[in-house]
C-alpha cells in the first residue's frame, strides 16, 4: 500500500493508503481533515503543496489543471514570478494516489 507523508507544523505523520484513490478522501477515512470547499476541483480550497514523489500521482485533468492554472496566476501577481518556482499545486480532491507521496497543505492566501 502507498504512503502519504503529511506534514502540518513541522509534523509529520504516514498514512497508509489505497491506490488509486483521491488524497482528500483516503486521508478523511482515516481520520484526517484538510481543508475543502466544493471537492470538486474547481475552488481550490483543497490545494496542498507536493513536497516529493508528484510522479506518483494522476496526471491532473481539465478541471484541475485550470483550477491549478489560475491559482499559480494569483499568487504571482501577489508574491511575484518567482514565488512558484520549485513548487508544485495539486488539489487533493482531484490528485489520485499511484505510490508514496508527501504533501503539506498550501499555506499561502490568495
């Protein structure tokens, strides 16, 4: 079974998960909130911060890929260009486990 490492505070803990299943609701089942809103990929609410192993999940379809799209536009012209260099936006409502991964949720406000 894949793991999915989150960390929250400098804290870490391991999940052990199905695969092929959404983050949001593997960690939910196990007992686990994060952040949401319409989970349906389109409000970004859910986003978390891929820390490593972002190969290890579904490629994001079109639902998310806009959401993602226009959530780095925002926060560029609020941070600046370089603000999302190095990091990578998934939404764990829409991202489907294939192996282990670790993921913070995205702390930054829009």
């Amino acid at each position: 079974m894949p793991t999915v490492s989150l960390t929250v505070n400098n804290e870490v803990k391991q999940f052990e998960v199905h695969e092929n299943e959404l983050i949001w609701d593997e960690l939910d089942r196990l007992g686990t909130k994060l952040p949401a809103g319409c989970l349906a990929g389109s409000c970004g609410t859910c986003r978390i911060q891929i820390l490593k192993g972002p190969e290890n999940l579904s490629e994001p379809r079109a639902v998310e890929k806009e959401t993602i799209h226009h959530l780095e536009d925002q926060y560029k012209k609020k941070y600046g260009d370089d603000f999302m260099q190095g990091k990578t936006i998934r939404l764990s409502c829409r991202a489907r486990i294939a192996g282990d991964v670790s993921i913070t949720p995205f702390k930054e406000k829009i």
